[in-house]
C-alpha cells in the first residue's frame, strides 16, 4: 500500500480543523506582489495605516520575514453568510456591521486552528514553521492566489470558485520543501459588480484599491474625523462594509453549512440599533464588544460612526441622543455630533450654535460650529 503523501495528508487534517480551502505554493511564488505592494504605498493609498509602510520590507515576500521559508501553506475558513449581508441598508435606525465581525473574532479562531495545524506537522515531519493571520505583515492573498486557493477579484479581495469571496485567510510558513499547487487563474472576466457597487467609488480601476475613499477603511482604520465627502454616502454602515463581496456572481457557490459556527451572528450584533450605540460609555462599549474584533476599534470610533449614521437617517427619534454627545470629552465625537445635529434638525443645531456663542461671547464658535457641521 502507497502512503500518503505529506502534502494530501495535511489537507485533510486543515478539513478536519474546520479550514474550508488549504494549498500550497513556494515561498517565491508570487513575486510581482512586492512591486504591487511599493507601488500603492508610493501612492499613497494606504491612508493612515502607517504600520503597512513600516513593515513593507517584511511583507514584500516570505523571505523577507523569514529567510529559512520554502514553502507556504495558505489556509482558508469560511464565514459564509446564511442571510443578504445587503438587508440592513434601508433600516435606517439600525447600524450595519461586516459579515466578518458579528461574530466571534476570526483572529482567536483561525490562530487555534493554525497553531493545531502546525503541532501536527511538526509530529508528522519535523520542521521549523511559523504560523500566521492578519495581523502579522504577511501577503495573504497573492500567496492564497499562488496556492490555488482563488484569485484576487477586481475588488482585490479573494475570490473562491467554491466559497466566494467569504474566506478568512491564514498561513503556515515551514522549511520543508513541499509540492506546490497550481496557482488560480483570474475568473472575473467582464464582469464589474463590485466595482458599481462601492458606495466611495475606492476602486480608480479594476484589481486596484484605495483605501482612502473604502468604507471599511474610513470606520476602522481612521482615526479623525471622517472626511466630509464620504459621510452620506455611508449610509448606516458603521463598522465596515460589505457591498463589493456581496454582489460577487461567485459567492452562489459558497456553501453556508461550511462557515465556522465561531462566526454565527451574535444577536446584538446583527442589527444594532443605533440609539443605544450611541449611549455607549467606554465600559459599556467594552461589554457589548468582548470577544469580536469591533473591540480593538475603541468606543470613540464606534460612537463616531453611529452618529455618522444617525446623521444620515432622516429619524426624528434620534436627536437627543445625539445632542447629548455635543459635550462628549472626545473631540471627534464632539464633530460628528454636531454635523449629525444639523442634518437631523437643523433648527435645534441652529439655536444650540447661537446659544453656546451667547454663552462663551466668542464669535469665532460659529464658525468653528459650521465647518463642524458642513465641511
């Protein structure tokens, strides 16, 4: 009887952990993505995320990181949505969250299942390896294209021919010389769905991104106010934003049985309204959000998306709880309450202004109160 070989035998263990797709490719697989990578940050495209900028050395290739790399194993779970992630969009009073965050967080989950994978490798062919997920400065998706997993879609996310475009992706770096897979193909074809579907118009062109106009960008990664000329066209997505994965023709194929249970929709998560969003203390903010990436955004941030939101909802019910926050101690929430307060009841924001110029006997305060609420 023929063994196994090592690399079908890993497969099967990364099912058996709950992986939905696993292929393998050379460590120097994919390496157009190092140029790809310096040309978008020369751009400037990354906005704030200056973490891309420091480490770009490391993330150009996996010999960068780690020298000693042969091989890389690329990894995929599935968080497959059972419902249209697109339902919320005209529930004005409620928040929208990505699929990927009403959950539980995919960092803790796929790290398990890696670190699981990668003490079994070492049992059945001992060899230095590295395990990884997100949040180390790694290229996950050309490596999953080189690996076979999917091909980077015109959104530049990962597109799947069996899961879509809802796949967390992870990897093992090892030193063992593994039989690489053949790398996918691009299967977009003439098809733009997700390009029409951004809200922000972040796409200049078809397999290219920019992370300054993208909404999941705008209610994660930045930090200050959020630019005047994105906030109505982001609705009542406060944390993220769907829109491109969602209208993919490919996920029809993505099988929602196959999702990890770890990633099933809390139920205050799911539909938040947003007047308790609103309410929210540091504390209370903690509580709501233990155990789901949302936590690492902080209270201020997600305080300051529900009022972009409750700006653009039309809801009457929703003034007081924004003109309570016009003296929060966080000045960006000061900002975005103030912009929400004139787009729900202009006539209140308008006495509110006079009043506090009459109380400070400082004009300059009008001012300050229309740039808040108009730039």
């Amino acid at each position: 009887m023929i063994e196994d070989k090592l690399e079908d035998r890993i497969k099967r263990e990364a099912a058996a952990l709950g992986f939905a797709a696993c292929g393998i490719a050379r460590a120097d697989a994919a390496p157009r993505s190092g140029q790809r990578l310096r040309e978008w940050l020369g751009d400037g495209r990354h906005g704030d995320m200056i973490w891309m900028e420091e480490r770009a050395h490391h993330r150009e290739s996996p010999t960068g990181l780690w020298p000693e790399v042969r091989s890389v194993i690329s990894l995929g779970m599935s968080y497959a949505p059972s419902s249209n992630p697109l339902a919320l969009a005209n529930e004005t009073e409620r928040g929208r969250i990505s699929v990927y965050a009403q959950g539980g967080d995919y960092h803790d989950v796929v790290k398990r299942a890696l670190k699981a994978l990668g003490r079994w490798m070492a049992a059945e062919a001992p060899a230095p390896l590295k395990v990884f997920v997100d949040t180390a400065p790694v290229m996950e998706k050309p490596l999953a294209e080189a690996a076979g997993l999917g091909w980077q879609g015109k959104h530049t996310n990962l597109v799947s021919r069996t899961q879509g475009s809802w796949l967390f992706l992870g990897a093992i770096y090892t030193t063992l010389d593994l039989q690489p897979d053949t790398a996918a193909r691009a299967s977009c074809g003439s098809c733009d769905a997700c390009q029409r579907a951004c809200p922000t118009d972040a796409f200049p062109s078809p397999y290219q991104l920019d992370a300054r106009r993208c909404v999941s960008y705008l209610t994660i990664e930045h930090s200050g106010p959020i630019p005047a000329e994105f906030r109505r066209a982001i609705g009542n997505r406060i944390y993220g934003c769907d829109d491109c994965l969602a209208v993919c023709p490919w996920n029809k194929f993505a099988v929602t049985a196959r999702a990890n249970r770890a990633f099933l929709p809390r139920a205050e998560l799911a539909a938040p309204e947003l007047a308790d969003l609103l309410a929210l203390d540091d504390p209370s903010f903690r509580q709501v959000f233990s155990g789901s990436p949302i936590k690492r955004i902080g209270r201020n941030k997600m305080v300051r998306n529900a009022l972009i939101a409750a700006g653009n909802s039309g809801r009457e019910a929703l003034v007081a709880p924004v003109a309570a926050l016009l003296d929060d101690e966080a000045p960006v929430v000061r900002g975005a309450a103030v912009w929400a307060l004139a787009r729900l009841d202009p006539v209140r924001w308008s006495m509110e202004r006079q009043r506090r110029v009459v109380a400070e006997a400082d004009p300059s305060v009008m001012a300050e109160w229309d740039a808040l609420a108009f730039a």
